[in-house]
C-alpha cells in the first residue's frame, strides 16, 4: 500500500528537483502598479490589472452598492434561484460591447472555456487548437471527448492543412450520425507571449472549412479596438466569429468569464455548459464590479488609461530594441517575455529582480513548455515612465535577455 504523505513527498521532491515548485506569496495591498508582496514594497510588472481598474473607485463603489442591494453571496446556481439583477444587466452590457446578440457570464474564464468547449463538442468531433492557448482550452478538449488536433502557433498554412484533414475526416463520417462538428480555438492576444493572432487569416479559412471559431479575448479585452472590445474588433472580423470569449478578471478589474454570440449559442449554454449549470452564480459584487467597470473601459477615462498604457509599451520597444535588439522582439501588447531558458536560472533572476523592488515573475512549465521560462512582465496604465526605465536598465545590469 502506498503511504499517502510519503508519496506526495516524493512527487513535490520531483517538482522541486525540475527546478517547478511554485509556493504563494502573500500580498498585503490592493492590486496596484505598486503592491506590498511577503512585506516589502515592489514595482508590480505581474498582474494583468492592465487599466488599474481593479482597485478603481467607481468600480469598488459599484462592487459595495451590489453588496448592500443584493447580499455577499448568490445563493444557488443560475438556474435554480441565483440569476441576479447584476448577472443580467452585465450580460446585456456585455452583448453591446462586443455587438452580439447575447452573452452568458461564468465564475471564471477557465469555467468558460471548459463548460462551452463540452457544451458544443463531443467524442467523433475535432477541436483545433493553436499550439499555445491557454491551459483551459486543453482541458475542456479532455473533457469534451473530442479529438485534439494542434497546429503551429500563428502558422496559417499548419491551420490549412490542419482544417484540411479534420475535413476530410468529415467526408467520411457522413452519413453516419451527425456531421462532426470542427471547432478552432485561438486567443487574440496570447497570454505567455504576448503576440497577436493573424486574426483575419483565421476567419477566412475557418469559413472556407466550414469551420467554427471560438476567440479568447483574454489578454485584448479593454485594449484593442476602437471601443477596446477587443482584437477582433481591431481586425474588422468581429462580425464573423462564432463564439467570442474574455474574462472579467483582467483590465476589467473584477473576477469571472464570459461568453458572447449568437442568442441560440447562449441558451444552448444556459441548458448544457456544466461549469455554468452546476457552479453558484458569481457573487453581485463580481458583476455589478465588471458591468462598472466596462462603462469605464468605453468611456474617455478608460481611452485615457488605455492611451496610457500604450504610452508606457511604446516607451519599453524604444530601451528594448536599443538595448537587445537580438533578444525581444517588439512588443504587440502589454504582455512582454523576456526569454531565459533554463527553469532555474529565470527565477534566480526573478528573485534578484524583487531584491531591487522589481516584481517580474519568472514562467516555467507548465505554462510555457520546458525549456523555454522566460520573466513575464505586463505593463499597465499605472506604471510611470521612471518604472519602465529602472525596469529596463536592471534587466539590463542583470544580464538577463543576454544576446547570444
Ligand atoms: C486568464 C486566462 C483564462 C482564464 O480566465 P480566468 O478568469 O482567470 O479563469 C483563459 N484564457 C486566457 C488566455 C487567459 O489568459
């Protein structure tokens, strides 16, 4: 019989040997550009708070007035007695945001991905994933029994073949039940990277398949767009895209997934997405938090926080392309990798960076593949120009994104 505290030791000294065992930090501040993390004060280049909105006033004010109106929890499940007056008016805010018909919000993107994904595919369907999406996305294709096809990242022509061949597959199953379903999952902005998807290429070879497309608007929700709904706004394909996804937790400062599309692909989630069917409703505060904060993010406030935020990234290209031209390549968002390699040396390097008050985490796998750890750093509006220079010229002192 195995000892239970025995092997979960050996499994941690594995972890910790790979040079991957990760503890938590207690931070003891709002989520700032500046946070008190494990007692000192640090330069915060980690949160995804991109806009500042997570701590922002109308946004907490609207979090308390939901607490008072509505309570601190929901109750039960949407479908039971726990769809609030917050759920709903977030979701219509969140439909004329991204021009859809309807939207549907979960507890967290990762229950959004995960409950549409099985919602719509099963086992004989195909699910085609760019090579890094998110982790939730791999799971919900565990979940769904479909097959899992994964083509090169940002690499149309792997998509081409890719769609080809899932098609193909299609050809032959005809007849049989029903035509198989094939999905393309990518994100707009990718999380660990910090690139863009050639949203436009994508659109057409989806359809030219037959296929549908699910976005992850993640990292590009508040940020890209001339209302910074997004990439796919940017990219003029929103219009054509089946199953638009973001979370609540990033530059719109609350907490919570969502879904947006067509009216019918909301009501088959409310009857058969099971992270939303059987989860309790988000809290008020979550809902009433994001719905004030995506009136920020359309309004001139939220063009002058994002005009900010782009300000600092231009700002980090112009040092980075002076100083290693060889290493970083010139950022598309607020997400910039700092490449390193070796597991262990990214987060000797994270700690002497919180030494010196930088708080830039270092990203092993299972985020990223082994290998490859990189320092992640996320700009946002709160920075100030002087934290991008310091930021900068301590990598710089440091040798990390050594020229090779
Ligand atoms: C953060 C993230 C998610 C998960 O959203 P949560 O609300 O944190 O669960 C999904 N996809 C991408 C690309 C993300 O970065």
């Amino acid at each position: 019989m195995l000892h239970f505290e025995d092997t979960l030791e050996r499994e941690l000294a594995g972890i910790e040997a790979q040079g991957l065992r990760r503890k938590l930090r207690q931070v003891d501040s709002p989520q700032a550009a500046r946070i008190i993390w494990d007692g000192r004060e640090l330069v915060n280049f980690a949160s995804n708070d991109y806009l500042g909105l997570a701590n922002h006033p109308s946004v907490k004010q609207a979090a308390t007035e939901a607490v008072e109106k509505f309570g601190a929890g929901s109750g039960a499940s949407r479908l039971i007695c726990g769809s609030l007056a917050p759920h709903h008016q977030l979701e219509e805010a969140l439909a004329a945001f991204k021009g859809t018909e309807a939207a549907l919000s979960f507890a967290s993107g990762y229950a959004a991905a995960l409950g549409t994904i099985s919602a719509l595919l099963g086992r004989g369907d195909v699910l085609l994933v760019d090579r890094l999406v998110h982790a939730c996305v791999i799971d919900a294709a565990r979940l769904s029994g479909a097959t899992l096809r994964v083509f090169r990242h940002n690499d149309l022509e792997d998509l081409d073949r890719a769609l080809r061949s899932a098609a193909a597959r299609r050809g032959v199953a005809r007849g049989h039940r029903s035509t198989p379903r094939i999905l393309v999952v990518t994100e707009s902005v990718f999380s660990m990277d910090g690139d863009l998807a050639p949203l436009k290429g994508i659109v057409e070879l989806k359809e030219r398949y037959g296929a549908w497309l699910m976005l992850d608007e993640a990292h590009a929700t508040g940020l890209f767009g001339e209302r910074r709904s997004g990439l796919a706004s940017e990219s003029g394909v929103d219009g054509r895209i089946e199953i638009q996804m973001g979370t609540l937790g990033k530059a719109l400062g609350a907490s919570g997934g969502f879904i947006c599309g067509s009216r019918r692909l909301i009501d088959l989630l409310i009857n058969r997405a099971r992270s939303f069917i059987f989860s309790t409703a988000p809290v008020p505060a979550a809902s009433a938090a994001a719905l004030a904060a995506l009136a920020l993010v359309q309004s001139d406030k939220g063009a002058e926080r994002c005009r900010a935020l782009w300000e600092r990234v231009a700002q980090f290209a112009k040092l980075a392309r002076r100083e290693w031209p060889e290493c970083l390549t010139a950022p598309r968002s607020a997400i910039i990798p700092v490449p390193v390699g070796d597991e262990r040396e990214a987060v000797a390097l994270a700690d002497r960076l919180r030494e010196h008050g930088l708080g830039i985490p270092a990203v092993r796998y299972p985020a990223v593949p082994r290998g490859k750890a990189r320092l992640r750093m996320t700009l946002t509006a709160g920075h100030s120009a002087e934290d991008i220079a310091r930021a900068t010229a301590l990598l710089e002192e440091l040798g990390a994104c050594r020229k090779s």
